[in-house]
C-alpha cells in the first residue's frame, strides 16, 4: 500500500530542471563576462544543433512558439483571406497565429482515438481558397502524415507543422519538424525541451523560407540599419539558447524517461479510462499524458483530495473562446467539445519517480472501485 498522504505535483520546474543547473551555472559566468546577448554565437549553435537534431538544414530562433507559427505563414505569403484547415481541438495559439497572418482557419475535426486532425475529414473543408494545412502534433504524437501529404500534393497545399508538443517524436522513423514545409517549434519550459522562459523556432529545409524568416525575427532587416521586410522584434535571447544547448542533449533521455512513465499508465490503468492509442508507426514523446473519463471533473477532484496534481489540455475548445466569438458561425464540432469535455491530464515530468506514478495509478483504480 502506498503513502496516502503522498503528494504528486503535476509540474515543477525547479524540480525538473535541477539536473541541468549545474552546467548552466558553470557557462553562465563565461557568457556574462562576453556581453553579447542578441543573436551571437549560443543562438547560431542551437540553431545548427537543433536543425541536426531534427533532421532539418535550416532552424531559426524565435522569441516564441506562437511568433514561429506566425512568421511561418508570412514566409509562404499568402493573399490576405486565404483559408488555412486546422484541427478544432488545437491549443488557441494555432488558431491565434492563423488569424494575425491575415488568414483564415477553417476547422477540421480531430480522430477521436489520436486527438490530432482525422485526415479523412480534410478534403470536404478544401475550396479555391485553401492554402495550406497547419497539422498539430498534439500531445507528443505526430499527425497521420502520409494521407495528409498525399492530400497536400494532390491539391498543392503547404503544409506547416505545430510542433510546440513533439521535440523528438516520430512517425514512421520521421521526426516531427521534417514532415512538411515549415515547422513551428515552442520551448515554453514546460515542454520536453523547455527554456528558462519563452523561445520556440522555425524549422525548415527550403532556403528562401529561411532568409525570410531570419529577416522577419530582427525588425524586417539582414543587414543592420537596413529594412527590406515589415519585421518583428522575435528573437531567441542568447540566454535561453545556452540553456537549450545544455537541455538538447539530454531530450532523448527526457522522451525515455516520459514514455517509460507512460508506459507504467498504459498497463496498470483501469481500462475504464479511455487512454492513449499506441502504434508501431510512432514514436510518442507524451509531453502530455491524456487520459478520457465521462466523469472527468469528479475523478480530478478524487485525485486532489489524495494530493495528485492535474491539468485539463484544454477545457474550452477554440470554437467556444470568447475571442474567436462570430468566426465559426453554423460550425459544429462535437468530436472536439466531447474530448475537451472528458480530457484529464496526468503527472508524466522527467522529475517524476515509478513510485509517483503507481501511486496515481492506483488511487485512479481506487475512484473506479468506487463507482
């Protein structure tokens, strides 16, 4: 019988970054006392280390994972009011960035077993104004890709991937980041490779996205002083790019790490709840657990009161933000409200123990005894 008075946090980040610190505390002092802190040398290293990583030959750091997704769809320049398809259950950044190009999102449903977009659902969204497709790598599984880019092909869409949830994760042996034109990363410090504080990139292997996007990051300009583009101020700070060099090593431990955790939920959970499909396909990083419960509120307060920590990814689907309020009019998406309706997210950190994790497992058991 395990510790009832146990407490299992959801995250923290101290905790899950004290392996590094060390490193980090050993180049910070070199780096204060060489004074570049914009774009110098830490910036230009992780960004060939992480494009090497990936398998990609160009990446370039941004100041976030929502500026990555933006200044990707400046880079295809598309006529302002072009759609671009999304899945409905997607974070709002997704749907944030498409709006702020100029574009517009047009929502697919997602495959309920997957949570990413169902590829099957995708052509009858396509008109004449599609321009391309934004897949979201949700959770930490790659997007069904081979259909998708054979629909991509057919109809002459790009494709720009939303890789804010899959550093490292695969699909048939591919990594997230190579599957299609232009790939936004987030290293938001809670994601598998997560910063000391906002950062993302975008990826790519075409040249001429890449000069566009390195010039849209600094003001619009390659030269100093001079201005060829309407740019932003997204820029990896130098500071954050020491610390990623340091955690990048360490991120296909932090996968193991996560999916063996995972792994330990997968076999031991009570098949009441409805958990994530697996497949030799892919190769799931699960930098969110998710689970499915029709009770999910009250199993989530269950889980407090024996001091288990969790998150619900997300409870307001996009189409039901008062942000987006008068965009999707006669859209339904039911698929996408019953998952964000049901979805419980679990504690799976590199900082969590096989104790932490039996110990979710069966007070999770517990609740469906109870029932």
């Amino acid at each position: 019988m395990t510790n009832m008075n146990k407490l299992v946090e959801y995250e923290n980040l101290a905790q899950l970054n004290k392996p590094f610190y060390e490193e980090y505390k050993a180049l910070l002092g070199p780096f204060l006392v060489k004074g570049w802190f914009v774009l110098g040398n830490e910036v230009k290293t992780f960004e060939n280390e992480f494009a090497a990583y990936c398998g990609n030959k160009h990446c370039i750091g941004v100041a976030n994972g929502l500026d990555a997704l933006v200044l990707a769809l400046r880079a295809l320049n598309f006529p302002e009011g072009s759609q671009v398809i999304v899945p409905s259950n997607t974070y709002i950044a997704s749907i944030l960035a498409i709006l702020q190009a100029g574009l517009v999102p047009v929502l697919v449903e997602p495959d309920i077993l997957t949570y990413n977009i169902n590829p099957a659902l995708i052509e009858e969204k396509i008109t004449a104004s599609t321009k391309a497709i934004m897949v979201v790598h949700l959770y930490g599984k790659v997007c069904d890709m081979e259909p998708i880019s054979q629909i991509a092909q057919h109809y002459k869409l790009s494709i720009i991937e939303d890789c804010a949830q899959s550093h490292g994760a695969t699909y048939k042996s591919k990594k997230a980041g190579t599957l299609g034109d232009l790939a936004a990363f987030s290293f938001y410090p809670t994601k598998n490779l997560g910063a000391l504080g906002d950062a993302g990139s975008v990826n790519t292997n075409n040249e001429e996205f890449a000069t566009k996007i390195r010039s849209f990051r600094n003001y619009g300009s390659s030269v100093k002083y001079y201005n060829d583009n309407i740019g932003y101020n997204s820029r990896l700070d130098e500071i954050q790019a020491l610390f990623l060099r340091i955690k990048l090593k360490s991120l296909d431990a932090i996968n193991l790490h996560k999916r063996k955790l995972a792994a330990l939920y997968l076999n031991n959970l009570d098949d009441q709840f409805i958990k994530p499909v697996t497949n030799n396909d892919y190769y799931d990083v699960y930098h969110i657990f998710n689970i499915r419960h029709k009770h999910r509120d009250t199993l989530r307060e269950f889980l407090s009161e024996h001091n288990i920590k969790t998150e619900i990814h997300y409870p307001i689907p996009p189409i039901n933000q008062k942000a987006t309020k008068g965009l999707f009019l006669n859209i339904n998406t039911p698929i996408a409200e019953e998952i964000h309706k049901t979805t419980l997210s679990l504690p799976i950190s590199y900082f969590h123990t096989d104790e932490d994790i039996y110990y979710v497992i069966e007070i999770m058991n517990k609740f469906i005894k109870g029932k």
